[in-house]
C-alpha cells in the first residue's frame, strides 16, 4: 500500500522533516498492508459501530452555573491579549 | 509502624483508623521511599510533597490543578491545568492526595512506556525491562510501593498491560462507568480511566469512589432502559463462587502466545475450576482481526482529537509531538480523507460491531472470560521500538475489550524467568462487579499477589 505522506501531512496540519516523510512512507504502508486483512471480512450486511454506551442525544436543563474564570481559561495561552487568546490572522483581505 | 508502603488501600484505611500510624507517617513513609527510588525507576515526573490523605499517583494525562499535566509530551511540558479532572475531585473528597504525577507514554501511546518525552520508565522487577504501557509509571509506583495506589487510563489496554507486566492489579471499567472529564482525550469512544492497586478489594473501592454521572460526560449517564448499569445485587458479588461460567476462547491460546506464559494461565485457569468455576470453551471468531480494527479506529480518533494542539488555547508547536503521536496522527488522517474514509474507517466500524458481537454472544454462555493479558512478560528496552506494527501486535488480547467496551481486571497469577504474568478477566459491559468477583476468589486462593520486587 503506498501513502501520499507529502499529502496526508498537509491535511494533518503536521509539519514533517523529509526525514520524518521517509520513514512514515516506509512504516505506515506496512501497517496498511496489514490492515488490508479487514478486506477479509464480509461486512455486506452489518451496521458500523462508533459508540458503545448505547447513550444517545444527553439533555439537561439550560441552568446558570459556575464556570471557569476568563484568567483561568485562557493560563495557558501561548500569547494572549486583554484577556482574550490571541491568535494569528487567517484571512488575506479584509 | 514499619512497611507501611506494603500495606493495600483497604489496610492502610483501617491502620489510619486504628491510628498505628498517622497520615504524616504515611506521607513521610512514601515519600522517602520516591526519593530512593525514583531516579532509578523514573516513575514520577512531578512529586508533591503532603503531610495529610492516602498518597496516590495520578498519570499525568489526567488533569491536575495546579499541578503540571504534561501527557508524557513537549508539546505540553508547561501545562497547568486549571482544574481536576472528575476522577481527580472524587478522590480528593475521599481523603485522598495526589503524591506524585506518573510517567506514560506520550498521550497515552504506546505499549512499552518508551514513547515518553521524559524518558522511559523502568520494570521494577528487573530494570532492563520495559514496565509496559501506556501507563507505564502507575503500574510501576504501585509495584514498587511508591503510593497507595495510582490511576492510570486504557484506551487499549494502557491499564491492563502495564499491571500484567508489573505484577499489580489493574481494571479497566466498562466504558462510559467512570466520566472521562478532564481526562486529555486520545480516542474518545475507547478511553476509560481506573486503578491501579494492590488488591482486587482495592479496585472495587476505588471504582466505587469515581464511577457515575457527573454531567460532563454524556457516555457516563444513567439511562432507563438496556444500558443502564446493573444494580450490585444482580452481580456475582453476594452469589458464592460455585458454578460461575468462566470462558475460555480458544483464540486467546494460539500462535504468538509465549508457552510458558501459557502454562501460567492455564495453571490460573485450573485454579478457578478447583475453587468451583465451570469452564466452557468458548470462540470469539474475530479475535483476530481486532489490532486492524483497533488501530484504524483509535488512530482516526487521534488524529482528531489533537487537532486541538495547534498552538493557540496551550501547548507548543505540532512539531514538537513525538514520533506515535505523529504516526498515528498520519494514520488517523489517511484512514478518514476521502476517498480512504470507506475503506478504512467505515470498514473498521463494521468489523467492530462483529467483535461485539463475539462477546454478546459469548456472554449468552458465560459469566466472564479469561486469558492471557501480554502475549510475554516484559521485554527489553529498544526491542519493539524499530518495528511499530510489533509493537502494535503486543496488544492481541487487551484491544477487543477496548473495542467492545466491556470491563477487564488483569490479577497476577504468576512469574516467568522472574518476571509477572497477569490473568485477564473480562466481563459483561457494566456488570464490573462479576468481574472483581472473579478475581478476589483468585486473588484470595493464592499468593502472587503479595510478592514485592527487591529494590
């Protein structure tokens, strides 16, 4: 199985060293050729599963309670400005 | 009193009460013992020094406040979380104190306790091996009487495999029994926290301190209907031991097994039938395809869950992940891009759902299941590190109860070459209560659990 590493970094937002693409090429198309045994299985007829606490659509009543300071939610910020996360610009134009 | 640190939860309590020591005997006790012992193990990466409560170690990947949470990552190596998570705040209530934060895998991945940013930790019965992982440092503290006892989490197998391959007792709960709040999230429908002790009595009580709703995990309520949580009188806990179905699937015994671990959990195995167990042969058909699944399921959900380090709300830059966390972001991703998403994640669902089904029927036959935890005792530093997917594969016998949510207690039950070998007992999902039963009239019937590693 070979896997567009260059590709799947990009959607991984993960900046990768051609080092790192080298190695990650070679080990995940072994771990892909070992998942292809799933191919093995005949799943024609079952229902896929994502969750097993068989709890659906949690409601509870809309309630003021405590919440975190605005200080303490944003400690760990790595830049922050009055009080708010700082974050880079993401649009070109304004 | 001296050897205070051999003592279990349970009798520590009573020694409190009886008051043959006091907690800052207990703290002292505990804490001189982490100074000996620390450097050599590099168990703890944080220690905080408390003259009151039951001193217990907390993976650092469930959150502390105030204290430092690092997730074994750079990414996270400045981290000071601004609250507990719900398992951190129950146990507090109960008089407990966090002595020390324990070393993992880097976000809980991998199998060895290697992948660790601060560096690996060490098997305490024999420091050459590797102490298992993901929770690598909670198993190891509590086999090497550096706390109480310690709270790690399993995503597949984080706390099971570690406490095979230390010698302790190690339980993961049914998913969705204990809320996962405040816990840094590897694989959502799979990540279950819960203990690490020095008895089957101890996991028992301390499931009894953290399981139950606390309104921020919406897996962790009680519902009417077919998932709710069976009430403890419908468990085997007041039934006697005499004629409970234990399970025995022929595919936990086939290649790759080591044979003298083998010849231990069958030996365990035949003590249950001694003590009154009936066996029944059972099949879980695809056992097999289980480390597929899982990994293509568990990675998915990490690739999404640390989206969030993107250097904005906390952390460093994404480059700073280390090696699995990488990997398995890079398979996470590729199994959900489109045109793959079919192929690998929608596949692996399905196969999911069939090794559920494995279990439901099992389960019509039996009242637990036993086997193997590890497929080997503890192995060398370095020997899996090259290979990932050898790696992955050390997991066969613990990722099809993670996949399944069903609750599993690994107990030891003997030493190989000197080293542990953990029996692993699964139960039906939310009845953990057959499944500690099981492992007390184990644990009660013979010794391994009392053996201490020379330190």
């Amino acid at each position: 199985m070979k896997i567009d590493v260059k590709k799947v970094a990009k959607l991984a937002n993960l900046p990768l060293t051609s080092d790192e693409e080298e190695k990650y090429s070679q080990q995940l198309s072994k771990i892909l050729d070992y998942i292809e045994q799933l191919n093995k299985v005949d799943t024609s007829k079952v229902e896929p599963t994502y969750n097993v606490s068989g709890q659906k659509n949690i409601q509870r009543a809309d309630e003021i309670g405590e919440c975190q300071p605005q200080n303490d939610a944003i400690l760990n910020a790595p830049q922050k400005k009055e009080g708010f996360f700082s974050v880079k610009k993401i649009l070109d134009n304004e | 009193m001296n050897n205070i640190t051999i003592l279990t939860l349970a009798e520590t309590l009573k020694g409190l009460k009886e008051k043959k020591f006091s907690e800052e005997e207990l703290n002292n006790a505990y804490l001189e013992k982490i100074y000996n012992l620390n450097k050599k193990l590099n168990i703890f990466l944080e220690i905080k020094k408390n003259a009151r409560g039951i001193p217990a170690g907390i993976k650092d990947i469930i959150s502390t406040k105030n204290i430092r949470t690092t997730a074994g990552s750079k990414i996270l190596s400045n981290y000071i979380p601004p609250f507990n998570a719900t398992v951190v705040d129950r146990l507090l209530k109960h008089d407990v104190s966090i002595i020390g934060k324990t070393n993992l895998d880097e976000f809980a991945m991998g199998s060895s306790g290697e992948n660790s940013a601060y560096g690996p930790t060490k098997n305490p019965w024999d420091v050459t091996k590797v102490p298992g992982g993901s929770s690598a440092g909670s198993a190891a503290a509590v086999a090497a009487d550096l706390c109480v006892f310690a709270l790690g989490t399993d995503t597949g197998g984080s706390i099971r495999q570690p406490a095979s391959l230390c010698g302790v007792v190690g339980l993961k709960p049914s998913y969705g029994r204990v809320s996962r709040y405040g816990l840094i999230a590897m694989a959502s429908s799979l990540d279950v926290p819960g203990s690490f002790t020095k008895s089957v009595a101890d996991a028992r009580l301390i499931l009894d301190w953290i399981a139950g709703p606390d309104g921020f995990d919406s897996n962790c309520a009680h519902l009417e209907g077919e998932s709710k949580p069976k009430p403890r009188e419908h468990s085997l806990r007041e039934a006697s031991f005499r004629g409970v179905r234990v399970g025995v699937p022929k595919e936990y015994f086939e290649k790759g097994l080591d044979p003298k671990v083998e010849k231990i959990i069958k030996d365990a195995i035949n003590k249950l039938e001694e003590l009154g167990a009936r066996l029944v042969e059972i099949s879980l058909p695809h056992t097999e395809y289980a480390v597929a699944t899982y990994y293509i399921i568990m990675s998915s959900e990490v690739s999404s869950n640390l989206a969030r380090f993107d250097r904005v709300r906390f952390g460093s830059n994404r480059e700073d992940f280390g090696a699995e966390p990488k990997r398995r972001i890079m398979l996470g991703t590729y199994s959900l891009s489109s045109g793959y998403y079919d192929d690998y994640f929608a596949k692996a669902a399905k196969v999911r759902t069939l090794i559920k089904k494995d279990f439901d029927e099992a389960f019509e036959k039996v009242d637990v299941i036993v086997g193997p935890v590890s497929p080997t005792v503890a192995w060398d530093f370095g020997e899996k590190m090259k290979d990932p997917l050898m790696m992955y594969l050390s997991d066969a016998y613990t990722v099809p109860a993670s996949l399944a949510g069903i609750p599993g207690l690994s107990i030891p039950c003997g030493f190989s070459d000197g080293l542990p070998v953990g029996l692993q007992i699964l139960g039906k999902f939310m009845d953990d209560e057959a499944v500690l039963s099981v492992g007390e009239a184990y644990e009660q019937a013979t010794e391994w659990h009392i053996k201490k590693p020379q330190l």
